[in-house]
C-alpha cells in the first residue's frame, strides 16, 4: 500500500513531466533568453515528457524497496 510520501513522490514526478512537455512544446513558456529557441516537435516533447515520467516512477518504486 502506498504511503503519503510515495504519493507525493508519484504527484511531483507526474507535475515534472507535464511541464517538461509543455516547456519543450511551447517556447513562449521558457525564461527569456530560451525563448529565441524554437519548439521541439510533438514527439520529442512526448518521449522527453515520457523519459522524466519514467524516471521519477523508479524514484518511487527505490523509496518503496529502500525506504
């Protein structure tokens, strides 16, 4: 059974994803100086959203073995 720190683990991961697609799709999101870059394409946004989502699940998943 999941814990509240497992959750909040979970919910912080899913919020980084998220926002990493949307600061990969929309340039107009990013801090000034990036915006002159143009928006990456909807499947790389996807795959890097993808990666960052992958990711955080195994912080979970170690915290759950480990912690």
């Amino acid at each position: 059974m999941m814990d509240s720190e497992h959750i909040l683990l979970a919910l912080i991961g899913a919020g980084t994803s998220f926002i990493t697609f949307c600061l990969m799709r929309f340039p107009r999101m990013r801090r000034l100086e990036f915006q002159r870059y143009g928006a990456f394409s909807l499947m790389a946004s996807f795959f890097g959203a993808l990666a960052i989502f992958f990711m955080s699940t195994l912080v979970v998943y170690a915290h759950g073995v480990w912690g």
